[in-house]
C-alpha cells in the first residue's frame, strides 16, 4: 500500500516507521556532555571536564602543608564569531576559567588565609552549531575512533611446532598491559608491558600468595597432612604438591653501617613431585617442617597440570624473593631495599594513579569473567587475576571460547568528548607538576592560585592535538552529504588504533554485529578500505561507547509497534532471535506469516514467529546515509553502490539544483540535520524576509518571556557565496514570504545542494542508453549542448587570495596602486590599497592586489641622487610584490577585506584611552539596565514570599533566611552572578524559574562581558593578526564553471564516466514526439557491473516527469516492479522505458529499440579546469636542474625509465638524446636550443646532463677521486 507523504509518494511497506536520531548527535551530545555548560554546576555528572579535574585535584605540595582544590569551571563567551574567525584565519575559541581555592593545612601558618579565585587556564577552541571547529580560520573535524574496548581478552595462536598457545590479555584504560600466556611446555608465564617475562607463580607469591601450599589452594590442588612418623606413613606412595624446605636465620654485620641483620635461608629437602617412600620420611622429619602438602587424588589434577609445570619453573619461594625478582626484571637492577620492591607492582597495577580500567574496562571484566566488583574499583585485584588464570585453563581444556576480537562488543568508540577528556588530562597533568614544584619553592611568603597557574601548558596540548592529531581533520566540505558523513566517520587508525601497514583482513572485514551499527557498504576503496567506515542510520553510541541499534520488543509472535524501539548493542543482541522489519504483522502487531526468516549472530534460520524476540526498525537499518540515498540499491552491486556512495559526497553543489525525482525518502532529513540550513526555532511568523536575512516573530508562553531576557523576534542572517573548504560555494536563498505562519522545524532557505528543504545533488536527466557513434566507449558520456547553455551543471566555485604586509628589515612593505614599472592599464581597476575594485573581471596575470616591498640595494652614487633629488624617482628603493592571477583563472572578484593592526603612537594612546573610558561608561549603564530587569523579574516572582536562606559561592549569606522578600532587599544585592541557585521559596514549581530566571541572567551578562572585552580589544590592538604581520589583505574570486568535456559526472548507482563530447541539440537522438534527449550512456555499462538499479531509477523517474510527482523508494522497501509497470502505464510511456528513438542528423528511426527515462546525474568535484595543464619553459629543481612536477609547480611530464626503453627498442636515438638533454637537465644546452629555434639557425650539440654533475659529487662525496677526461 502506497503511504503518502508530504511531497513524495513513498512506497515503504513498513507500518509507523521509527524517527531518525539526529545525525550529527555524535558530534554535538559527546561535546555537550564533555563541557556540560547546560548543566548546572551542582549538579554536573561525574564525566568530561569536570571528571579530569576532579581526577587532577586537589594538589597539595611535598610536605602537604598547602593545598590547591578545585571548585567548578566556566568560561567566557568566545572573543569572535565563527564568520570572523573564518575571515581572519583564527581559532573559534573560548577562554576557559577554573574556580580555585587555595588553603593551608599547618597550624604553623595560621596568618595564612584562605584563597578563592577565578584562574585563567587558556582558550580552548569550541565546537560550532554544526559540529565542526575552526581551527585557523579552517573548519575542522574530530573523527570518532573505534578501538579494542578496554577489558580482558582471551586468544589462541599457533606456535610453528603446532602447539596451541592460549594468552590472557587485561587491556587497561591507562596504565601497564599484562598478558598471561602459555608457552610449548605447558608453562604459564605473566608478560608485563609485553616485554618482561615471569612465571604466573611468582606473581601469586607477590601479591600475597607467599607459599606453595597458597597458590595450589586457590586452585585447590593440595591437601595439607601434618608431619609425623605415623602420619606419613599413611601416605607413602603419594606425591608432593610442594616442596619441602629447610628454613634457618643467620646474622651477619652490614659492613654499611655496622648493624647486625638477620637474613631468612632456605634449602630444599625434597622437590615437588617426588613420591615419598621411608627414606623421605627421616629426611621430612629432621627438617622440622610442622605440615607437608600432598597432590589431591581427584580427577581435576590433570586439568591443573599447568599449574604444576609452573611452579618447577618458578625461581622464587617467598614473597620477598619474589619481589625482588619481579623488580630486577623490569627494572635491571637490584632492588635498594624490599619496601620499593613491594611497590614496584603496587603502582603498576594496584595504584589509581597509576592504573584504571575505567568504567567500561570494569563492566567488561565483570561480564566476561561473571565477578560482582564494584564499578568505581578501577584499578586490578587479586581477584581478578586468580579468576583470569582459572578461565585461561579452562580455555586450555577446550571447556572455554576465546573472543572475537572483531567482535563490536570488543571495540568502542571514542567520541570527540572523550579524546578531549584524555588530552586535558595530559595538559593538567603537566600543569599539575609544575604547580607543585612551585608550591614547594614558595615557602612562608603569602601566594595565590594566579602565581602557581601557567596557562600555556593547558592551551599548548589542546592546541596541538587540533592542530597535528591524526583524527583533527580538515572538513570535506564540498556538500552538505560530504559533511554530515564526515561527522559520522569512524576510524579504526589514529594513535591508540590501528595502522595501515599492520591491518590484517579481518579487521577491516564486515562482521556481524555490524548489523544495524557500521555501514557494510560506505568505506573508501584503496588501502583505508575497511578501517574507515560510517555509522549507520539509526545508530546511537551509548555512554560506554558501543554502539547501539533499535528494534522492535516481540513476545509471542507480537511485535510492540506503539512503543519507542529498544537500543540493544551487541553484546545484548547476542542469541537473540531477530526477524526484518518487513514481515507482515496486522493492526495489533501480530505476525501473520506461519514462518519467517530470522537472524541470530551470523546465521539465518527460518522459525515459528513465536520464537522471534525482536524485530528490526526498518530496513534501512543496516546502512549509512550515502547508502540510504540510492535508490533501488538493493538491485545493485555492492562494489558498484559502494562507489555510489563514495561519489555522492564529491557532487558540486550546482548554481540550480534539484531534489530527485526518484529519491530514497531520507533526503530531507539529511538538508535538516547536516546544519546548514536555517529551521525555525519555534512557532511564529515571518515579519520580514529579504536576500540577506529573515526576520521572525516567535509565539511563546508567559512563562518563558518571564525568564528570558531576549525579544520575541530573531533575525537569521543568510550565508551568500561562502567558501567552503574545498572551494564550492554555499549561497543560501529564502523560501518563506512576508507573513508565513512557520512552525517549530520548518526550513527557512535553500542553497547549497538542497531544494526546498531537501538535499539536491544534481539534476533530473532525459537519457537514452545507446550507442553514440563510438562518443560513449568505454564509460563515456555523450551530452546535449542544451545543458551547457540552460546552466543546468552550471557550479559556481571561489578562491580566496590573500597577501600579509610585513615588517622586513629595510622598511614596511605597503599596499599601494603606485607600482614601479607597471602600465596604468594594469592597475586600473586598483584602490588606493592597491586592492582590485568588487566586480572586476579577472583574466590570467592581472593583478588582484598590489604591493611595493623595499629592496636591499648599493648606495647610489651622487649623479644618481641628484638625478632622483631633481626627478624624486622613487621607482629605484622599491621593487614590486604584487599578487597577480594564476594561468588558469577566469572570474569575478565577489568580496574584498582587510585586515590592519593598530599603529602604536601618543596621540592613538591617548584616543584610545578616551574611547575605552567612553565605552565603559556605555555598558555600565547596559549592565545596570540588565540587573534592573532581572531584579524586576524576580520581584514579580517571588513578591510577598520568605526567602528559605540564598548564600553565594563563598558560603556566604547573602538574604538571611525567614525574612519576607521587598524589592529594597533584591536592589541591595551586589552580584548576581555567584549567587548559588539554593531555593528561594518553599514552591518548587517557582524554585525552578527563578533558577532559569539567574541560569539566563549569568548568560547574559557573560556576553555583554564579552562583547564589552571584543570593543576593547577592537579600540587598543585592532584586528588580530599573526606576528610580524602588520596587515592583511584578502580577495575573493568566484568562477563560473559550465559542463565541459573532460569533466566528470555519476548517477548514484556507481556509473561513473566523462564527458566526451558535447553534441548540438538538434544532432541529439530525439523521441518519437521530438523530444530530444540530454543525455546518451553506453548501455554495455550496466550488465558487467550490476548495478541494474539505474534503470529501475530510469524507468520510474520518466514516469514521475510525466506525472509531476516525486517519488520515496527506500532501500530494500522500494517500489516493485508491478508498481513502476503501474506509473508507466498512467503516465502513457512504454514500459520498462523500451523506445524507438530517432537519429538526429538524419531523422531516420534507429533499428533497436532502447531504454529512455529520466536519470539523476551529479556533476563530481574532478573538473578538467583543476587538472588540464600545458608547459614550455617552467621552473628547474635546484639540484638536478630537472622540470619540476605536477600542475601545481607549474611542471612537466616526466619521460621515465620505460618510456626510455621503448624509444630505444625503437632505436629513435636522435629524439631520446634531445628529450634526455636539451628538454631536461643541459643547462648550456637550454639555453643555446632556445636561441638557435629564435635564430632560426640549426640545433646545437648537446651538452653533459646536469644529472651527470650530481653522479659525479655523489661519488667525491664517497671518498673517491673521480676526474672527467675529454
């Protein structure tokens, strides 16, 4: 049954289908719950930033006589706007503060008063609305990485004599690795960090486990049987567990210090394993031991076998030993006493300052190994070793499974918020070593948090990790699409992750558990493949970072469909049985079907529909957003859709778009969600609208006008021509009229590859697949001239061209239209700046702005300053250093800016001083209007009420409690900013406006403090700029790029090919009623790939032209065949789009028949403009004095090694002579060609190589005397 929606006639045959989570809550929930700023301070979780410094703090100095604690962070509005930042190449950034208190604990100290202060601890960039940074004036991404979770991990590998090695390997949050594993003879040995080796034993015996008889009693393997003649003799015939030692104490002076100390010795009587006999007896007696241990007779001896194996290898016999040993290992060196031998295994693994398996590691321990330790034990315990060793035996006797590592219950995924967590972790960790040692320096003088602080530790760290880190990304940018699947990237590189080199196949192979969480089909092709992939569409990641899929709760054959889905990961989703979303179910949820089609882990049974315990969402669900927008994908190929979805993301947003006529249903979600366009905040109307912004007036309740300090109207100004970061442009239009009732959600604008709210790749097509003559081999594509001349991929792309004056040494350098030696034609279109007029029509070697820079030159001699003292000839001081136009460009300048610092002299001083104070007198009555507001608000809230006690940050009382509320007593309070938001009345309901009331009020005086700060700094140091730049000049030039041949164009199945020729309309092939038609495919394109879901899309998308109807095909749910037959035949086209069509030249009708409809083409961002390049004379490398490379150095083609063979096979020796001298490296040669082709005389001799000099210093510079004889 056809389900219409809005728009488009969608063919899904799922019943109330689930909403999407928003697609970009990756990025911006991991970032609010990092800073959580909505958050009220008190009542911040214990995660993010609050989390690192809770773990950093309190700091306190050697002798513990000071200490620093940490009270809460906040910081101030950031200095520019994104928009600036962009324009200025800065980083959007916020400063940071951290609440301090500073207080002695010695009694010796008592003049010393506690301090509480706001310390600044630098700028830390911020994350935009739509979820990127920017960074340098470039906007960034933080990519989530997908990493082995932290845990314990059970595997097994092969040793060459084919012996099965089994290994135990506890992966911490932070902190040392520790493996357990089995060697070829049976011997089990602990791996610290995966270098130093120990017996499993010496490791009991260190963390309390001292004796022999205390090891094999955890695995209870002994029994113990007391010594005496009788008793022994029961036992003749039995083994011993352990061994039977002979323990005495000797003194000896320490030749040191002259001390006498006692030392313990032991001797071995008798080893383990030895059976006792009568003569043992005599000898276990006269040892004097009280008990001995015996095997136990029971049938797990023989599981435990490693144990014993074990315990002949172990060197040690007493805990000190076996500290002492476990210190020499990694340390190589001999322990200074046994106190720092105990601690060495303390902090590795028993210290949390060491050591953390974090919350995540902690549950996945507990789950593997069936403990009940409590979730803030973050650090390793007895328990956990003893339970790791008895399930690695198990595993030796094939009584456990070991893990799948590939397994998504194994890998998490670390969110921007997270990778933030760990580098200020990094950056307070330094700090706090440095505030120690300061705190140690300052003795009895009074100091405060400020002196202890240095802000540039923190911002260093943060910075460089945006600035070099692997997964801080410069954003694909080129469409909306590419945009939003860059956000929702996950990668398995990056520091912590895997490398290219190293990834073995399963890692990058489809598992699984991918099922409904990373898309099968969206991964690059090359050597990423597999390693990068995407979240799927309706894919959450829960707060321990797996990831998560919804589906429907079904009990008894009934499917919940009324309540919200379950979110299960995959370790949840284990042994359930599953069925698809688009089994048959009637009004109530019952399944109809007598048998269905489940899934449970990797397989694919067919059950009763009462076993199902869940079902799917939709079918949609196993893929990501790219796939999700092709139509008809399940007629396609993989390989091909997978290079569909790769090369949506490269569309060029065109000057005209245009939303398919046969889409998928998600692309309107996909315009909304990626940001950038405008959506209504509320419920309102418009009250203005034109090309530069859009005015609306809000409905809202008199609640919400109570707490707010805004208006109820708010202007959106809208982006015209911006560039992105791949050069496209983003121009936003508005789509909403003067009076427009608008709801909460609605689309204000479109612009940047949408359509009316929906994402617009392309364009609709009239194609034919058939034969052109021969134009269309292999991939090629035949277009009609029409489309180049209607503008229909027609894309506008900006440069951006950008000149610094510096300070040099001989002189500012200075932007002027006055160049020496330069025609007034060429600098006609210049400003006094030297900057070209908005407007301008730029041509190759224009200059865009021009710039004199003085040059270094001899004194002139006294004719010559006569000369210029007479003429004033400045021409000779300075040379030109304009910016002109490359080879290849052609456009309009569309924007120009400038950007100077402030000049520093007294009469500016003193202009500025006037200013500031101006300008402070100004908001000092803003910020007393504010409080005057906010008073007056309060008033009407809590007029005739007691006040329950309101203290501010210090704990001070600020309105007593039991005292009835006047508005004297509100307009004597100071400052409203560090009240805490106690309660104020005994109403809740009230409590919680008035806290929303401040909550707004602090935002609104931290940005009048803010705008106030950015005036300032405006008046005294101008614009920001980067040192030794004095000014900065920017121009923007927008080009018009029509379809070319040579460009590159896709349909979204992954038929990819390029334009070829470019054909006149009326030489088209046409349509019986004259129709001609825009474009001619190569149908041999189509079965060899498979990907027969264009032509589906062909057949339905004419029939939609026809109809005037949009169409929603969603993936695995879309149209039938019988559906499609059913719109071609209303639309009156020929099914399956089978037409005779006629020959354009001549008129005659074609003999076969071939398949017509309408295609959705894309135009891709490979344009023959950015790769077509011709050179003649260019630069030369310095060294071999060979042509550079490559268009962007201007360079040429290199004539290689096999190009060299097949000349010579052809034994052109002329030719290879000339291309391997003159054409190359003989500079003499060069130069003497270039002459006698100018000459016209014949050619030269060519010379010696250039390449044959550097041969010859390789080899002097080997030592060997080398001389070129003639």
């Amino acid at each position: 049954m056809l389900a219409n929606t809005a728009e488009r006639l969608n063919f899904s045959s799922i019943v109330n289908r689930t909403e999407y989570p928003d697609f970009l809550d990756i990025q911006i929930k991991s970032f609010q719950d990092f800073f959580q700023l909505e958050t009220k301070s008190e009542e911040r979780g214990n995660e993010g930033l609050y989390n690192t410094f809770m773990e950093n703090f309190p700091i306190t100095d050697t002798r513990n006589q000071f200490v620093l604690e940490f009270l809460d962070y906040f910081i101030d509005p950031p200095r520019y706007t994104i928009e600036e930042c962009i324009e200025r190449g800065l980083t959007y950034s916020v400063p940071l503060k951290a609440r301090l208190k500073l207080y002695c604990t010695d009694p010796e100290h008592e003049d010393f008063e506690t301090i509480v202060q706001d310390v600044y601890l630098g700028t830390i960039p911020y994350m935009t609305p739509s979820g990127t940074f920017c960074i340098n004036g470039a906007e960034r991404v933080v990519v989530s990485q997908l990493h082995r979770s932290p845990g314990v991990f059970f595997s097994q590998s092969f040793h060459a004599n084919g012996t099965k090695l089994y290994s135990a390997r506890v992966i911490p949050f932070k902190g040392s690795w520790i493996e357990f594993a089995t060697d070829i003879n049976q011997v089990m040995y602990a791996y610290i960090d995966r270098k130093k080796k120990l017996p499993v034993t010496t490791l009991f015996r260190a963390i309390g486990f001292e004796r022999d008889k205390d090891i094999l009693e955890i695995f209870d393997l002994a029994e113990e049987v007391k010594v005496s003649k009788s008793g022994l003799k029961k036992v003749i015939g039995r083994k011993l567990a352990a061994r039977v030692l002979n323990t005495w104490h000797e003194d000896f002076v320490d030749e040191d210090t002259g001390e006498v100390v006692s030392i313990e010795r032991n001797e071995i009587v008798l080893d383990r394993d030895t059976e006792i006999d009568k003569d043992n007896i005599e000898e276990i007696l006269e040892a004097g031991v009280k008990t001995i241990l015996l095997h136990k007779e029971t049938s797990q001896q023989g599981d435990y076998a490693i144990i014993h194996n074990t315990l002949q290898k172990d060197p040690t016999n007493s805990e000190k030993e076996a500290v002492e040993h476990i210190y020499r290992q990694l340390r190589n060196a001999e322990p200074p006493d046994e106190e720092t031998a105990r601690g060495i295994i303390d902090k590795l693994f028993f210290s949390d300052q060491r050591y953390s398996l974090g919350e995540v590691g902690r549950y996945r321990m507990n789950k593997k190994l069936g403990l009940d330790i409590g979730m803030d034990k973050q650090v390793l315990t007895k328990e956990d070793i003893i339970t790791i060793i008895k399930y690695l035996i198990e595993l030796i006797n094939s009584k456990a499974e070991i893990d799948d590592i590939d397994h998504l219950s194994n890998r998490r995924v670390r969110t921007v918020g997270e990778q933030l967590s760990s580098q200020f972790g990094v950056g307070l960790a330094r700090m706090a070593r440095t505030i120690r040692e300061r705190m140690n320096v300052r003795d009895n003088e009074v100091f405060t948090p400020i002196d202890l602080i240095n802000a540039k530790t923190l911002s260093s760290v943060i910075n460089s990790f945006f600035g070099t880190n692997q997964l801080s990304q410069f954003m694909d940018q080129t469409n909306p699409l590419a945009e939003i699947t860059h956000k929702r990237r996950l990668s398995a590189l990056g520091p912590g992750g895997l490398s290219r080199e190293r990834a073995g196949f399963e890692v990058r192979d489809v598992h699984y558990t991918h099922y409904g969480r990373l898309c099968p089909i969206e991964t690059p092709e090359g050597p990423n493949i597999g390693l990068i992939s995407s979240l799927s569409v309706y894919a959450k990641v829960n707060s321990m970072g797996f990831i998560e899929t919804p589906y429907r709760k079904a009990d008894n054959g009934v499917v919940d469909i009324k309540n919200e889905p379950t979110y299960l990961s995959a370790e949840e989703e284990e042994d359930m049985l599953i069925a698809q979303a688009n089994i048959r179910v009637d009004d109530k949820g019952k399944i109809v079907e007598d048998k269905i089609i489940a899934r449970q882990e990797g397989d694919f049974p067919v059950v009763e529909p009462s076993n199902v315990h869940y079902t799917d969402v939709a079918p949609n669900q196993i893929a990501s957003i790219s796939a999700s927008l092709i139509p008809f994908l399940e007629h396609d190929d993989a390989n091909r859709a997978l290079m569909g979805s790769n090369m949506m993301r490269q569309a060029v947003p065109l000057l005209r778009p245009e939303s398919p006529i046969v889409g998928t249903g998600l692309e309107r979600q996909v315009a909304s969600d990626s940001r950038v366009l405008i959506n209504a905040e509320g419920n309102g109307v418009v009250e203005y609208v034109d090309a530069n912004e859009i005015v609306i007036k809000y409905e809202r309740t008199d609640e919400e006008a109570m707490v707010s300090f805004d208006g109820d109207t708010k202007t959106y100004p809208l982006v015209k021509f911006r560039k992105t970061n791949q050069g496209t442009s983003i121009n936003l239009k508005p789509i909403v009229t003067k009076g427009d009732k608008v709801v909460l959600g609605q689309v204000l604008c479109e612009g940047y590859a949408t359509q009316n709210g929906e994402l617009a790749l392309g364009r609709n097509m009239k194609v034919a697949f058939m034969p052109w003559k021969g134009y269309n081999f292999e991939d090629a594509i035949v277009i009609s001239e029409k489309v180049v001349r209607d503008d229909i991929f027609t894309s506008i792309h900006i440069d951006e061209y950008s000149l610094e004056v510096r300070d040099t040494k001989l002189g500012n350098e200075e932007l002027t239209n006055d160049i020496p030696n330069v025609s007034e034609e060429a600098t006609k279109d210049l400003d006094e700046n030297g900057m070209i007029r908005i407007g301008a029509e730029i041509k190759p070697g224009d200059i865009l702005i021009g710039k004199i820079t003085p040059k270094g030159e001899s004194d002139p001699t006294p004719e010559e300053k006569l000369l210029r003292a007479i003429f004033g000839d400045k021409a000779g001081d300075v040379k030109d250093a304009s910016l002109k136009a490359s080879p290849s460009l052609h456009g309009v300048v569309i924007e120009k800016k400038l950007f100077s610092r402030a000049i520093k002299d007294k009469r500016k001083r003193a202009k500025d001083k006037e200013d500031i104070e101006a300008l402070e007198t100004i908001y000092d009555k803003k910020f007393d209007d504010l409080q005057a507001v906010l008073v007056e608000k309060l008033f009407a809230l809590v007029n005739g009420k007691t006040a329950q006690g309101i203290y501010n940050d210090l704990g001070e009382e600020i309105i007593p409690k039991g005292k009835k509320y006047t508005l004297k007593m509100l307009n004597a309070v100071d400052d409203y900013t560090h009240l805490t938001s106690g309660t104020w009345t005994t109403d809740d309901h009230l409590n919680r406006l008035v806290a929303d009331l401040i909550h707004n009020y602090k935002i609104k005086e931290n940005d009048l403090q803010g705008s106030l700060r950015r005036e300032k700094f405006t008046i005294s140091v101008g614009d920001e700029l980067p040192a030794g730049i004095i000014k900065l000049a920017k121009v923007y030039v927008a080009k018009k790029r029509k379809l070319k041949v040579g460009d590159k164009m896709a349909g979204r199945h992954g038929n990819k090919g390029i334009v070829a020729r470019i054909v006149r309309q009326e030489d088209m092939p046409f349509l019986e009623d004259g129709t001609p038609v825009d474009i001619v495919l190569n149908p041999l394109g189509v079965p060899s790939r498979m990907n027969i879901g264009q032509i589906y899309e062909t057949v339905l998308g004419w029939a939609g032209q026809k109809l005037g109807r949009k169409y929603a095909t969603p993936i695995f749910d879309g149209a039938t065949l019988e559906q499609i037959n059913g719109f071609t035949d209303e639309a009156g086209i020929p099914r399956f789009g089978h037409t005779y069509l006629y020959d354009g030249g001549t008129g005659d009708r074609f003999d076969q028949a071939a398949t017509v409809g309408v295609i959705y083409m894309i135009k891709l961002g490979h344009m023959i403009d950015d790769k077509m390049h011709a050179r003649s004379i260019g630069p030369y490398s310095l060294i071999t004095q060979q042509p550079l490379g490559g268009k962007a150095q201007f360079g040429g083609q290199r004539f290689g090694e096999m190009e060299v063979w097949a000349l010579e096979a052809y034994g052109a020796s002329s030719t290879l002579r000339e291309i391997l001298t003159v054409k190359s490296d003989d500079v003499i040669g060069r130069a003497k060609t270039y002459e006698a082709i100018v000459k016209g005389e014949p050619m030269p001799e060519p010379g010696l190589p250039e390449s044959f000099n550097v041969l010859m210093h390789e080899l002097k510079g080997l030592g060997l005397d080398i001389r070129l004889e003639e």
